[in-house]
C-alpha cells in the first residue's frame, strides 16, 4: 500500500502534468544510469561497513567480556534510540532542503540550509546527552536487576550521553550531503570511525585486559572522528559545485517520454 500510494504521488508535477517514466528509456540513457549508481553504491557501501563493523564489534565484546557487556550493549541501544530519533529527523530534513536548493540553483541557500540543521541538531541532541547523564542510573535500573550488567550498563550509558551532540552533527550532514547528491562522503566517514578507530581500538583494548569502558569510549572516538569528517567536507562545498539545471532538466525529459 505504501509504495503504491508513494508511486500515485509521484505520478503528477505539481503543474499537473502526467510523468510516465519509461524503463526503456531509463535504459537507454547511460548518463543516468551512470549518475544512479554513483548515488546508489557509496550508500550501499556505508551500510555494509557499518552492519559488518557492528559484527566484528560485538564479537570483540562477546569473546572479551562476555554475556553481560552484550547484554549491556542491547538495552543501552535500544533505551537510548529514542533520543537518536530528533538526530536522524535533522538529517532527513537537511536532505530535503539542500536539495530542494540546490534544485532552485541557490547553493548558498543550501549551505545555509545545511548549517542551521545542523545547530539545532547539536543543540537538541546535547540537552538530551545531559539528561540521559543524569538519569543514566535510573534507566538502567528501570530496565535490569542484574548486578552484573548494571556494572557495564550504566558507563555505557554515559558513554552514549557523551556521544550524542557528535552523533547529531554527523546524522544531519551526512543527510545534507546526501541531499546534494554526495554519498561517497558519509560512505568514507562511516569506514573511518568504524574501521580506523572503533574495531581496532574496540580489539587493542580487549586484548589487553582494559576494562569494557574503554571499549564503550572508543564509541565517542567514532562518532567525533565522523562529526569532524562530515563539518570539514560540509564546508569544503565541492557538494555544491558543478550543478547543472540543464542536465537536471534534460534527465527528467528523457525519463518522462
């Protein structure tokens, strides 16, 4: 029903002109075949960096520390996804106006679009890191008895409370960019803090006996490392160079015929 409903949407322009994209036509036009999978694969790359760097990561926990600090892991995540929501909701929405911009040709308005996303990404997601902070002892209560896993439990709550402005900052560029048509960006973002600094030092520590807050830390190292990534290549702006309406314009003709 939803994709229906979602295809009867597109179906019309808002002038009420009718739009009957042709696969032939799709076919037969390279340029867009081309210009789909350069958007396509990066952000099907990012997914598959991340969904195998979360494996290795649990199985650096499991095999160092045991049932607890994977069962720590589970609630954390899962009692914090709602304070991750307003986050992904800032991408989604600088998404839609960079590229709503870009489309008008207005890239300033674009970057503009994409830095007032993100400050109050920073600013919503902050008060929510303080709050969850303060009341981590009290959540991880609420959800467990388990002495054990409450040991583990409550840092790693903390831990997501500090990682939770970074986290806004990266969740809404990589969207901004990804409106613009980058996805290779946040794709090498997402292998930088998972790959570069959440694995290996996730591994280093266990392997030498730290203690599991030093695995729950180098969660905050990721999400700092791709927060920093995502603001220096938002401010580079080679997102926003080369925009071509005509092309824009050309691709939409070929694949209304």
């Amino acid at each position: 029903l939803g994709v229906y409903w979602l295809a009867r949407r597109v179906d019309r322009e808002p002038r009420g002109e009718r739009l009957s994209p042709s696969l032939s036509a799709l076919a037969s036009n390279r340029g867009v075949l081309g210009e789909m999978g350069r958007v396509a694969l990066p952000a099907l790359g990012e997914r598959m960096v991340m969904n195998v760097a979360l494996l290795t990561y649990f199985a650096i926990l499991s095999k160092g520390y045991g049932g607890a600090a994977i069962a720590a892991y589970a609630i954390g995540v899962r009692l914090l996804a709602f304070s991750w929501i307003p986050g992904l909701g800032f991408g989604v929405a600088a998404a839609t106006l960079v590229g709503q911009a870009l489309g008008a040709g207005d890239v300033a308005r674009a970057r503009q679009s994409g830095w007032r996303s993100v400050r109050l990404a920073l600013l919503v997601m902050a008060f929510l890191g303080v709050l969850v902070a303060f009341l981590r002892g009290s959540l991880a209560r609420g959800f467990t008895a388990d002495t054990a896993i409450l040991e583990d439990l409550v840092p790693f709550l903390l831990t997501l409370a500090i990682a939770q402005p970074f986290m806004g900052v990266h969740f809404t560029l990589s969207g901004a960019l990804r409106g613009a048509g980058d996805t290779m960006t946040p794709f090498m973002g997402a292998a930088l803090g998972n790959w570069l600094i959440r694995v290996p030092l996730a591994y280093l520590f266990a392997t030498h006996g730290a203690s599991v807050v030093w695995v729950w830390s180098v969660l905050v190292g990721d999400h700092i490392a791709r927060s920093i990534w995502s603001v220096l290549a938002f401010r580079a702006g080679r997102w926003g160079r080369g925009v071509d309406l005509q092309q824009i314009s050309a691709t939409r003709g070929e694949l209304a015929r």
